[in-house]
DNA sequence: TTGCAAATACAACCAGGTTGCAAAATAAAG
DNA sequence: CTTTATTTTGCAACCTGGTTGTATTTGCAA
C-alpha cells in the first residue's frame, strides 16, 4: 500500500491532515516542488506547520529534501520510486521550471588533506525551450 | 593605474566615497566577497546603497558578480587579476568560508533542443581542514 | 472517555535582496 | 566660485524563503 494514511501509520507518526495532504501532493508531483510550490498546492495548510510537516516527513523517511542551486528546499516523495537520483537537473531562470537531464553528476573533486565532502551539486542554469520560443 | 579614483575616473562614473571604499575593499580581498562580508568592513556605508555601489562597479566593469550556491551574490574585483575563473571552489559549511581547489570545472551538459544555457555551477561543500580539526 | 504527547496556528524574527523617493553630493558649465 | 542638471545616497518599506517560541488543538493509546 503507498497510500499517505497507511505510509504514514506505518512510519510510526501520527496521520494528520497537513501530512496526509502533503504526501499525496509529494506523490502526485512529478518534479521535487519548494515549500512554496506546495503551499500554493494547499493554500489553507500554514506556512509554518508546512515546513514542519514536510520536515516530519523527511525525518520518517517518507520525503527526500535537497537544497537546489538558488539555496531553496526542494521536497520529493521517497517511495518505491528513487526517481531524480542518477542525473542532473536544469533550472529555468525565467520559468523557474525544473527539467531532467540525462547527463550524469560530474564526479567529485579530490580535496586538499583535512577537509572533509559533504555535497556535491552541479547547477545548470538557463532558458527552457518554451521560454525561449516566447521571447523570440 | 590601479588605484580606484583612477579606475572609476577611467570608467567614466563618479567617484564617491562608497565607490571607493568598496573597490578597495574587493582590491584587498583575497576571495569574492559577499555583500555581508563587505558590509561589515564598511559598517558606515547604508546597506542599500551598498548594493547599489557594488552594482554600479559589476556594471561599468571594475567588478565581478557570481552568484554561490546559496544563490548569494559574491563580488570581486576585475581589474587585470582575472582569478578564480579556471577552478572550482569549496565551501565550507562550519565556518563559511571558500577555498580555491586545484581542479577545473566540470564540462556543461547537452541540453535538449531548444534549451539555452546561461550558466552551470559546480558547488562543493563540506568542512576545511581547520573545522574538521577543531571538532576532532 | 480521559489524558498526555505531538502537531498546529499565529506572531515574531532573520538573512539576503529590491523598490520608491526625497535629500545630498558630484561634476560640468558659466 | 556659483549655479545647475544629473547621480548617488539614505531611509523606509517591502519581498521570499526560512526559523523560533508558545498557546491551543488534535491524535491516539490506555
Ligand atoms: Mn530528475
Ligand atoms: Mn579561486
Ligand atoms: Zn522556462
Ligand atoms: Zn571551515
């Protein structure tokens, strides 16, 4: 079953509406959407508890969250599904769109002795294709 | 000449006080600064007008501006130095500091048809070997 | 059904950045 | 050295994305 109430009964939390609503809207997406994408998705949750029910969701396994290149969290249900993890992404500067690349993340730089990775992240930054048909 | 009276003068905008004192301060930089690390330098200069003096320079051409990957904007000068274009950079995510690495920049990616690229960015992040130090 | 821990709403706050506008400063012309 | 037109500055207000504190409400287990 991958339905919110049960995933969210499993994971051990308690169902409530905010998290139950989040997660469809997690699952429905097809893209990894900011607070703010998902808040205008449900306008009537609070911004507040948003963010600290898409936390909850993180901290029980049921979301992914990554900080895109502009520094915003960006959430994305983690089901079955393990989708966006093998590939890079590219941002619309106009649209704000997200798209898939097919390119694979560049491989990590070796760094100078006593510093320590954490992250990596390779930003692509540009026009998407119907952007840049409207303005031409 | 590579004084900033001279430099502005040159560029054909007006010297003011804010315009010099902030060429100086990115002169003297050894990394690109951030409106907050300039601003504390230069605490009696208003912080709008500081975002505008620092635009004022990016635009007739004494200065550069980067965005890192918190999306904040970082300044340097660009007089004949031209640093910190053919590596990448590290950032440390205890004490916030950016380290120049050896190693060049990944290539851009194909995009699809129709896509424009503007810019890619390739953010490392972790800890330097003074905040891994101190921690141990 | 009751009771307590967890979650929610609301207000306040923060960083980084932008906009509008009146007052002040630059630099050119007289 | 003044006058003047144009820039620049300072200040207040605002914006997005995010966090913190706290009183009230809710979930759910006993
Ligand atoms: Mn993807
Ligand atoms: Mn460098
Ligand atoms: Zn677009
Ligand atoms: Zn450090």
């Amino acid at each position: 079953m991958s339905n919110p109430v049960d995933l969210l009964r499993a994971a051990g939390v308690r169902v409530t509406p905010g998290r139950v609503r989040s997660l469809e809207a997690l699952q429905a997406a097809t893209q990894p959407m900011s607070h703010a994408d998902i808040e205008s998705l449900l306008p009537d949750v609070d911004r507040v508890t948003l963010y600290r029910v898409l936390d909850s969701l993180v901290a029980c396994g049921l979301a992914l969250k990554a900080v895109d290149t502009r520094g915003v969290f960006r959430f994305s249900a983690s089901g079955p599904h393990r989708q966006h993890d093998g590939h890079i992404h590219f941002r619309c500067t106009s649209c704000g769109g997200v798209s898939c690349l097919k390119a694979a993340p560049p491989p990590p730089p070796k760094l100078p002795r006593g510093f320590r990775l954490d992250a990596v992240e390779f930003d692509v930054r540009g026009t998407c294709a119907q952007c840049a048909g409207q303005s031409a």
